[in-house]
C-alpha cells in the first residue's frame, strides 16, 4: 500500500518547510481536537484555550496549504 504513494523528496527549501508547517499543525490540530472530546476532557480543561488552539492550527494548515499552492503554480509555470 506504502508503494503506492512514494513521493519524490521535494527540492525546493520553501516546499519543505511549507509540508512541515502542513504537517506539524495537522497533528496540533489532532491534538487539539482530542481536548474536546468529552471522553478526553477533564474538568480542568480550558474550552476556550482549546478553542483557540483549534483555530490557530486551521489557520496554520490552511496558510501552509497556500503556500504550497503558491509555489507549486510559480515552479510549475516556469
């Protein structure tokens, strides 16, 4: 299944950094969301805290994933 989905180490530094920023707020974003769930949650847990954490790391993806856009149509037009 692995095979499938062999991707080529991308060569552009901006690329890279902007897949870890993609990736690296996927999993805060996991996280984040796990704090909610009233299985994971505790009384002490701070709703709005978690609350804007969700939103700082879909704001994060989301800026990562232009980024990607930005570069892949620029690299792809050259």
């Amino acid at each position: 299944f692995s095979s499938c989905f062999a991707f080529q180490k991308p060569k552009s530094e901006l690329v890279r950094t902007s897949l870890r920023l993609l990736t690296s707020s996927a999993y805060r974003l996991q996280s984040e969301c796990r704090k909610a769930l009233p299985v994971e949650s505790s009384p002490s847990t701070d709703v709005q805290l978690v609350t804007q954490q969700v939103i700082q790391c879909a704001y994060d993806i989301a800026k990562a994933a232009k980024q990607l856009v930005t570069i892949t149509t620029k690299e792809n037009n050259n």
